[in-house]
C-alpha cells in the first residue's frame, strides 16, 4: 500500500473507533445477534481473487456489530471484565502495527524494555518483593500454569529431583493443596502440569469461600514431601481472600511453595482502603494477576510474578543455538512465558501505569468497591432478594426466591440490553454475580443497573 491508501484505511479505524466507544453508555449492552446468525454474517468461502482493503474492513466492522457485548460499557458486570482504557488500545494499535515479536532484547529492544520497566512498575504497585520475575503471559490462565511451572520444578528441586531432565515419571509425589472453591484456571494449570486437577487435597472454606487456618494447618500437616499450597485473593462469587499470614506460616515450615490466585483480588494492594485484605500476601512464593481487568489494559494480558527467578527461567527458559542470550544486563522477555513468539505486551501495560498514576489507580478500585457495596445495599432491601456475600471487594452473589426465578431475572436482565450480569452455580444453588471492574462504571451506573435489575426482578415474580 501507499502513503495515501495507508492513510485511508487507518483513518478510517481511528474515525469507527472513536464513534465506538464514544455510544458504549448508550448502546444495548448484549450482542444483538446469534452465534448461528454470526455463522452465516461470516462465511468466508475462499475466492481466486481476494477483496480490496477497505471493502474488507468495512466489511468486518458491518458484520462484527451485531455480535458484539458491550464489554467497554457502564453497565457491564458479568465476569469481572476490564473497560480496555483507550490509552491502553491506542497502545496496543502501536503494538500490532510495529509488529514486534517480543522474544528477546537483541531482536526488539524497545518492547523488552517497556515489558523490563512495566514489571518494575507493576512490582511497586502492587507492594510485591522487588526482587520478583514477572512474565507478561495472556491471562490469568497462564499467569497460573507459568507460576505453578516453576513451582514444580522448585519443590521437586529441593527434593533431589530434575523434572526439566527427568519429568514426573519416579518423580517424588508433591502433594498440591488448595481450598474448596479454587478458580477453574487453578485446576486448568494443575491439568496441564500433570498433576490432574482432580489430585489434591481440599481445605475447609468459611461462608464467602476463603480457607479456614485449622483446615489449612490439618490438611499440610497430614502431607510428607514436595508441596505446593494454592490461595486466593478475590474469590470469584464473594471476593473473598485466605488467611495468607496463617498460610504462608505452615508453609514455610514445611518448606513448601506458595502461590497466590489473584486474576483481580491482587489490585486490592495497590489501594489503601482495601489493602489490609491481602495482608501476608507478599509472604507467597508466586501470584498470578490479570492486567485486563483492574488495570484495564486491553485483553490479551496477564502477569506470572514469581519470587525466585531462577525457578521462574528454569521452568520457562527456551535455548537454541540461534536465539541470542539474555547477557550481562538484559533481559529476555521469553525467558520467563511459555511462548517464544508472541506480541509484545508490555507496550499497553506501560502506557497505562504512566497514564493513571498510583492516586488514579487506587481511587478507581475504591470506586469499584463502593459501587459493589451500593449494589448490595439496594438490592438486598428489596422483598424476595438475598445478598448472600461479605462485600468486602467488588463481588456481589444475589438469589432471587430460587434457582428457577434467579435464571429467569438473569435471562430478563441480560435481553433487556440496559444492563449485563451473568449467573453461576455457587454451592448447588444458582446465584447471579454482580462484577464491578469497568473504568466507565460509576456510581450514577449502579443506579441505573439497579434500576433493571429490579424491573426484571419484579416481572419475573409477577
């Protein structure tokens, strides 16, 4: 393309994206469309000939529409979703056009050091050891495999065992332990490590899901050899966080690894009014933290914070003999994420932190808290609604009468458009699950979200 075709067509995304973002608080917040309608929207069959590039553009915009959730609105709450900040997709636009592969420094200095920086960053926000590895991975997923990796290969270490060399067949059994109502993407990890997410030891759980301290201290007491133990900051439903000073206690006695879930929950650190949750938090070994959701970075990005960086390389390092070291100094990018190609994440994190500041950051996840609190308030004063949480974060667990009537307000909320909650099954009842994480989300949009809400409440019981 030239300079003038070039122009045009990236124009013309600034221009939609613009108008975009700029309808977010007015638009219907559920995708219009079907899966099977957006099937058809996008049949491709392959032509001899292929499309100019602004019909093909245009093209992807006018059948994208339809499909499309609100995820960037006010009023979305399903899933603990971030608004993805437009500095931080300006951001990634730049990271998609410069086309970086962020696997080593020598190749693309610039993205390895904006990751390198961005970590330190994120290191000090979030009060961390500051001697920490941090690997920019996709998401809490990875974020949770990547820092479960090197925590195998470390308690295995301490027991005479090389897993990189000699994998898990004879390996000394490490036993894991992790509380009652772990995060799926703990179990995913554990699954792909090899461990089966079904061989663990379960500990006890209070009513907002955080471990008991005599449970944890029960169940590692009865465990010989390698252990890995698992806690959570921000249980999915409640919010929730263990009692990471009792934890951390009984697991270094033990000489064991302890890893932090905290997808969301970990930002609690980077605010004074919510930090005292995550007390002993950084007494942990790992944590694993999404930046597409308190930070609102666009998606795509995660963070593995590992204490010790060697068992962090260990388990992640990638060597060929055409691949340049990391050297006096540098630093790899690759060396601490399971990826040797990959886009270079540190662009949207970097420019985000430098955007919002400490002070922005930490009113932000106040905000948040508060909305989540002003939600439970309003809603559990109506007649038929149950609050059934602590809103010590920003998760709010509501029932409405039973699972029947609570699927049918979900179903009513989410196809009226205003508003966008989703449901889940929490201790054999169906619960719906209010999540606040939308930088667009403010107090005047909780009333609003209230608002439906009880509308559809109200007409589902008749």
């Amino acid at each position: 393309m030239n300079t003038p075709d070039l122009e045009n067509i990236f124009s013309h995304i600034a221009s939609y994206s613009a108008r975009r973002r700029a309808g977010d608080g007015v638009r219907p917040h559920h995708p219009t469309a079907s899966y099977a309608e957006q099937l058809e929207r996008f049949r491709l069959p392959v032509q001899d000939e292929g499309a100019p590039a602004d019909q093909v553009i245009r093209d992807l915009i006018a059948f994208s529409e339809p499909g499309l959730a609100a995820i960037t609105g006010p009023r979305f709450h399903a899933w603990v979703m971030g608004g993805s900040n437009p500095v931080g997709v300006a951001a990634d636009w730049l990271t998609s056009l410069w086309g970086q592969n962020a696997g080593n420094h020598f190749a693309t200095p610039s993205a390895a050091a904006a990751e390198a920086q961005a970590g330190i960053a994120l290191l000090d926000l979030l009060d961390l050891p500051r001697e920490s590895s941090v690997g920019f991975v996709t998401g809490g997923t990875m974020a949770n495999f990547t820092c479960l990796a090197a925590a195998r290969g470390e308690v295995l270490r301490r027991a005479g065992w090389d897993v990189d060399a000699d994998g898990l067949f004879g390996a000394p059994p490490v036993t894991i332990i992790l509380g009652e109502e772990a995060h799926s993407t703990v179990f995913a990890a554990l699954k792909y490590l090899g461990f089966g997410a079904q061989h663990v030891a379960k500990v006890e759980v209070d009513r907002n899901g955080a471990m008991i301290p005599a449970g944890f201290a029960h169940v590692i007491a009865r465990a010989s050899g390698p252990v890995i133990a698992i806690a959570q900051a921000g249980q999915i439903n409640t919010g929730a966080f263990d009692p990471f000073e009792a934890i951390a206690k009984v697991v270094k006695a033990k000489d064991g690894w302890l890893h932090v879930d905290g997808a969301f929950g970990l930002w609690g650190r980077a605010t004074p009014t919510h930090r005292h949750l995550g007390a002993g938090l950084e007494l942990a070994d790992s944590w694993a933290v999404d930046g597409h959701k308190w930070l609102q970075t666009p998606y795509d990005c995660g963070y593995a914070i590992v204490r010790h960086r060697e068992a962090h390389m260990r388990a992640m390092q990638i060597a060929a003999s055409y691949l340049p070291g990391a050297g006096e100094g540098a630093r790899n990018p690759s060396d601490y994420v399971p990826e040797l190609s990959r886009r270079a994440r540190g662009f949207a994190t970097w420019a985000l932190i430098r955007h919002f500041g400490r002070r922005r950051i930490a009113e932000m996840i106040a905000r948040h808290c508060a909305c989540a609190r002003r939600f439970a308030q309003i809603l559990g004063a109506e007649p038929g609604v149950e609050i059934l949480n602590d809103v010590v974060l920003n998760q709010v667990a509501v029932r409405f009468g039973n699972d029947e009537l609570t699927k049918a307000t979900i179903a009513r909320i989410q196809s009226g458009g205003v508003a966008f909650v989703g449901g889940a099954q929490w201790r054999g009842a169906w619960i719906m699950r209010i999540s606040v994480s939308s930088e667009a989300t403010t107090e005047a949009e909780v009333d609003r979200s209230v608002e439906a809400i009880l509308e559809a409440w109200r007409g589902v019981r008749g």
